[in-house]
C-alpha cells in the first residue's frame, strides 16, 4: 500500500520521461558568469596581493556593502591582507571645491606614477551620497590618472554617518596597500568633521589653498591650518604667481604661531600650479623630508599606533551607537521619553537613565 502511495504522489509524476538533453544553455552561461562575479575570499586575497585592481575594487565593494554575508567575506579579506599592508605612505588632502583638489592629485599623481611609484586615490565624502560621489564627476579632471595602471581611484564609499564612511576608508587603505600601492592619497571636502576624521587616517596632511583677495588668513578654520603639515597655494599661474607668492609668505608668518606639533615637524608653505605642474616636484620634496624626519625620530610609527588604537575606539563606539538606535523599542520609548523631557516630566539623565536600562535589560545574539 504504501509503495502505491509513493507511485501517485506528485514527486513520481515525471518518472519515465527524460528530461531534454540540451537545458537551457544561455541559462547556464548567465549562472557561470554570475559566480564569476563573485570570487571567494582566498581569490580575493590572491588576486590583490598580486596587485589585480579588478579584485582589489571587488574587496572594497564588499566593504561598502550593508549585506552581512559579504562584511563576514569582507572581514576574511582583510584579515588575509593585514600583514601585507603598512608600506605604504598615507597623505590626506583638503580643500573647499573649487580650489583645485582634482586636478593637483591628476598631475600630482601623474608625477608620482612617473617616477615608479603607485598612486591609490580615496575619498572620504560624507555629502557624496547626495551627489553620487563627487569623485566621479572629477574622474573627468584625473582623466590622464584614471588609464594610469599604476594608479587606483576610487569615489568615496557612500554612508549615513561619517563614522561609517570613515571605517569603509581605513579598510579600503589596508587593501590598497596589500594591493602594493605605496602613496595613498585621501581626499576630503571641507565639510562637517571630515578634515579630523581624514587627519587621523593619514601621515601627512596638506590643505591646498588659492590666493585671495588679500586677507588670506580670513575664513580659515583654525583647527585646519592647526592640522596641516603644508599649505599648498595652488593656480600661482599667469596673473596669480605674484598674488600667490603674497600669501606664502602670509601664511608662513601665521603657521609660525603656532605652537610647536608634536611631531615637532615645522609645516611648510609653498606654491604650485596644477596646470602647468611648477611647484608640484617641490611638493612631494616637502613630503619626502618630512617623511625622512618623523620617521627618523619615530614618530612616524607612534603616531600610526595611536591612530589604530584611536580606531578602535571610534569602532566601538560607533557600532553600540548603531546597534543602540537600531532597536525599535528603543527607539519607541525614545520617542516617549523624549516627549516627557520637554513637557518637564522627567529629567534629560533620568530619561537617558531609563532608555540604557532597557536597553542593557535586553538580550543581544
Ligand atoms: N589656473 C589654474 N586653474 C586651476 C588650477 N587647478 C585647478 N584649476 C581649475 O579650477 C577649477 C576647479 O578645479 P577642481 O580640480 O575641480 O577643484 P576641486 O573642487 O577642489 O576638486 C577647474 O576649472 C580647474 O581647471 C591651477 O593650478 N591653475
Ligand atoms: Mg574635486
């Protein structure tokens, strides 16, 4: 009875017929390309450590993806190029757009490929997820950077906090680096905290500026001109040399100001025009000796020590704050007690009291 069963049921019902001999084979192509679309971990890694950009842009797309299974595939990656990584100089560049930035890392990239080095370029953007990458836009003004296959460029990865875009970009160097690039260039947009959060992922920082009206020093963020190991004055070409020469001198005075860093490095001020490249050798001489300096004293290396340990802690912090607002009954009573502080029902710290009470009460996989 039971074998009578088994023949009727549905799973029986195509017994004795052969399935056609030929299955779909444009199916089959689209399944094989797609699983070439995604190489595994171990490809990955072999692939970047034999300095493949293609494999080195996947690892980093895996980075940026919100998709656990690719961060777990992501983390393996990264763990893998680690000990490769670290050999490399890392240089953080800002700006307010329009100063130039695009364009001095075109011929200031151009001039570092052209004397054997590899150049890597990354954005940290926190406005570019509203305007798509504003790196993209300016791969028109890298054009020549951009066929350089001794040169990497990558838009910022896009990200609802700073925090978020700032990890993606730490990852995005150790793979770069284990991808055998030795310049690391990072961009940033004077916009919000990006310029601290790019100042503590680099060894080197250099604000590009252009000639003013007069008043160079005006508008400046202090704390900038406080982080900058140079002030670059850019477009010192045709009518502008003069004017550029002008406030290198001003801005030299003011940098004598302040006190002394702790990489006792004395910042530099020159001027360069990224158009027709005067002055852009005497940069990289300006980064190039001040390499030779801190790490002569060390200080190159202690400052990179402090930087993880300073990651790990933003890290930490970043993914308990996230972790904490994802909850929705977080977020629920948040709402409530929010409401209650501002009729005067409750205190601000017994609220915040009650909210890390209910959410430390919870149980976390
Ligand atoms: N004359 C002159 N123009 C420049 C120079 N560098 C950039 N520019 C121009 O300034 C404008 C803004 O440059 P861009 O690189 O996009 O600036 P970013 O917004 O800082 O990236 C463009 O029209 C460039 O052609 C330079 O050294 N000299
Ligand atoms: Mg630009």
């Amino acid at each position: 009875m039971s074998n009578s069963k088994s023949k009727s049921s549905s799973l029986h019902e195509k017994a004795g017929i052969s399935p056609p001999e030929i299955t779909n084979v444009s199916a089959i192509n689209e399944i094989q390309k797609k699983r070439k679309l995604q190489p595994s971990s171990t490809e990955l890694v072999d692939g970047i450590l034999s300095s493949s950009r293609t494999a080195l842009s996947r690892a980093i797309t895996l980075i940026e993806s919100t998709n656990p299974e690719h961060l777990t595939k992501a983390n393996e990656v990264i763990k893998d190029c680690l000990p490769h990584a670290n050999n490399s100089v890392r240089i953080g560049i800002t700006g307010v757009p329009g100063v130039g930035k695009s364009t001095f890392i075109e011929a200031f990239g151009k001039y570092l490929t052209q004397s054997g080095k590899k150049v890597a370029v990354l954005a940290v953007d926190p406005s570019s997820s509203l305007s798509h990458g504003s790196i993209l836009g300016d791969k028109t003004r890298m054009e020549e950077l951009v066929k350089d296959e001794n040169a990497f460029i990558r838009p910022s990865a896009s990200g609802a906090t700073l925090g978020g875009v700032a990890r993606k970009t730490r990852e995005a160097i150790i793979l770069c680096e284990a991808a055998g690039f030795d310049i690391i260039i990072i961009e940033t947009v004077g916009v919000g905290q990006s310029e601290t959060t790019v100042h503590s992922m680099v060894d080197f920082f250099l604000l590009l500026k252009i000639s003013g009206a007069g008043d160079e020093l005006q508008g400046i963020k202090r704390g900038i001109m406080e982080m900058a190991d140079a002030i670059v004055i850019n477009k010192a070409d045709g009518d502008n040399v003069k004017k550029a020469n002008l406030a290198k001198v001003e801005f030299n005075r003011a940098l004598h100001l302040f006190p002394i860093k702790k990489s006792a490095w004395q910042p530099k001020v020159t001027t360069c025009s990224a158009v027709t490249k005067d002055g852009i050798p005497e940069v990289w001489n300006t980064i190039s000796s001040y390499f030779e300096q801190t790490k002569e004293s060390g200080y190159f290396f202690e400052n990179r020590k402090d930087q993880n340990h300073f990651w790990m802690m933003e890290t930490i912090n970043e993914q308990l704050k996230s972790k904490f607002y994802s909850q929705p009954n977080i977020l629920s009573e948040l709402e409530k007690n929010k409401k209650a502080v501002q009729n005067d029902e409750i205190s601000p710290f017994a609220a915040a009291q009650n909210l890390l009470e209910l959410y430390f009460k919870q149980d976390y996989k």
